[in-house]
C-alpha cells in the first residue's frame, strides 16, 4: 500500500506535488486549530436567530372582472385587496376615484393589480380616439388640392366650411360651418414641419373633422348638396365667429326673363241692392170659443162675431204681480134659447 502511495506521488508532476502539499498543510492547520480550542474548554456560541419582522400590508385596486382593452373603468368592476409591500407592483392604483371612467390600455383579467401602465393616462395616448372631444363624432368628406386649401391645412388646424350649390346660370356660396377642428387628412394624424415652416401636404383626398352630432349631419348633407370649400384659418384670428353669410353671382349668358303677359281686367257687373221689404204687422189669431148648454151646442163660434178694439180703443196695459196685465176681448151675450115643455105623459 506504501509502496503504491510512493510510486504515485514519484509520477506526479511538479505542480501537482505542490498542490498537494498545500492541501496537506491546510488540513494540519486546521487539525491543529480545533485540537487547541478543545484543550482550552471553550464553547462555541449558537449563532443568534432573529425575530421575523412583521409584513407591512397595503390597500391596493385589483379587478372584479374581466376588463376588455378601451373599456371605461367603472367602480362596479373594481375592489380593494391588502396585500404585502414587497408584492406590490410598481405604480399601483390605491384609489378608486384616480381611475374612474378611464379607458383601459391593455385587457385586464379579474384578480390582477390596475397599475398606471395598464390604463391610457392622458388622452393623446388612445390614439386617434383620443383626439375626438367628448362632445363631438368625427366625421370625413373628400377634398382636393383646390377644396382643401392646397395641402396647408393640416392636423389640428381650424378651418371654415363653404357650401357652393350651382346650375345653368348662376352660383351661390354660404358659410356652413366655422371654427372647425381638423383631426387628420389622408389617414394622417400629425402634420410634417420643415426647417422653415409647414410643409403642403401632396394630393389631400379625404379631411376629417371634429364635430357635434347635429353640425356632422349638417355637413353630410351639404356635401351631397353641393361642394365643400375649407378656408384655413390664422392662429389668431381677428373674429372668432361672423354672422351668417351668403353671395350668389349670375352668369352673363343668363337669358333674360321673358315678359309675362298681363290679364286682361273685366268689369265687375254692379249687383243692386235690394231694398228693405216694409213690414207687415202679424194680426193675432182670434179665440173661437163654443156655448155648450147640457148636451146640446147651443152657438159655435163660427156664428160669433167677436168685436176687436181699434188700436185707439184698446185698454192699457196695467201692471201687475207678475207683470204687465191685457184685459181680454168682450164677448157679446147670447140670447136665450126657451126649450118647449115637455108633455107630462113621458118621464
């Protein structure tokens, strides 16, 4: 065994033999070191172990549901969860009224923190969306390089609409719309600067604009009407608005209107008056009264000759209780009618 130990250190190279070497001493140093501390009785201390510190908690916003990307964060979608400091995301959300009605950037999924990178946080972030006001639609017509200024009117500019209706002979231009915000022309949303100022924009075929429901219909229909113009206006213009304006030219060649021929008048025939008819006084119906004596009609009225006053000899009026009283006409008396007797041998 010795000898084997013998011919392999005699085969090693000197590198090797100084390694080992090192390796030995380093094993005596250390049999040496605790073959001293166990003469002298010394006992080696237990390493202290430390008191766990407490976990600091925090409130932070985690989601109720699932988000989908550009939906409006309400708070119905939103709850509060304590979680540990170190497990909090970076610009995590620890209030609800920081987020609300703020659109989502990215799809959330229900459990997961809203952090400030998952949610548009200025407008100009969302993109084209985000250039619409609240208030208004976007809307497009088509331009050309005459209509659209040339190419100068660029995104975020304000421009006027004109309105030009024509036919044969003539030409009428209104001022449609003013003070309008420009979005994008040609599906282009920012505008190209030159060292020395703006830049044209090369054939511009489609404009849109910024406008409220009401004027985004106005606009549709006065460019199936006629042509729109944009009039591109200053960065500070004098007038912000004007009063409502309209011009309309005829042409030369216009034909002049023919002259109407004019009717002829009639005379209206004079219809005659009529005169008043005189009036006829009504004679009032004279009372027929018939004499019954038993059975028999003793005189008619037919055989009664009632005497009527003249107008002269009529009796006043005498006012009543309940009025004004007229006597009634006189009747003259009849004569009396003698019966023969009748014979004492009938009953």
């Amino acid at each position: 065994m010795f000898t084997k130990f013998m011919n392999m250190i005699n085969d090693m190279r000197p590198k090797q033999l100084i390694a080992l070497a090192a390796l030995c001493g380093v094993l005596m140093f250390g049999l040496f070191y605790m073959t001293l501390k166990l003469s002298t009785g010394e006992e080696t201390p237990l390493p202290i172990v430390e008191k766990e510190a407490p976990v600091e908690m925090v409130k932070v916003v985690v989601a109720k549901q699932n988000i989908p990307v550009r939906t409006r964060i309400q708070e119905s979608m939103l709850q509060l969860k304590e979680m540990p400091v170190t497990a909090v995301p970076e610009g995590a959300i620890k209030d609800f009224s920081t987020i609300l009605n703020e659109p989502a950037r990215v799809s959330i999924f229900a459990g997961d923190v809203l952090t400030q990178q998952k949610l548009f946080g200025e407008r100009s972030d969302e993109g084209f969306l985000g250039t619409i006001p609240p208030d208004c639609r976007a809307v497009s017509i088509s331009v050309n390089d005459i209509t659209g200024v040339a190419g100068f009117a660029k995104p975020g500019d304000f421009v006027d609409l004109l309105l030009v209706e024509k036919d044969n002979y003539s030409a009428t231009t209104n001022l449609l719309l003013q003070n309008v915000p420009l979005l994008s022309i040609n599906q282009s949303m920012s505008a190209s600067v030159t060292d020395n100022g703006s830049e044209a924009i090369n054939n511009p075929t489609i404009a849109t604009f910024a406008l409220r429901p009401a004027d985004a219909l106005k606009l549709v229909s006065a460019a199936k009407l006629g042509e729109i113009y944009l009039m591109l206006r200053p960065f500070k213009p004098q007038n912000m608005y004007v009063g409502e304006m309209e011009y309309t030219i005829e042409s030369v060649t216009k034909p002049a209107p023919k002259p109407e021929p004019q009717p002829i008048q009639q005379p209206v025939p004079q219809i005659p008056t009529q005169q008043p008819l005189p009036s006829v006084p009504i004679k009032p119906p004279e009372p027929k009264i018939d004499i019954i004596v038993g059975d028999e009609v003793a005189q008619k009225s037919d055989d009664v000759q009632i005497i009527t006053p003249q107008p002269s000899q009529q009796p006043k009026p005498t006012t009543g209780r309940g009025g004004p009283v007229t006597e009634l006409p006189i009747i003259p008396s009849m004569p009396i009618i003698e019966r023969p007797p009748i014979p004492s041998g009938e009953n």
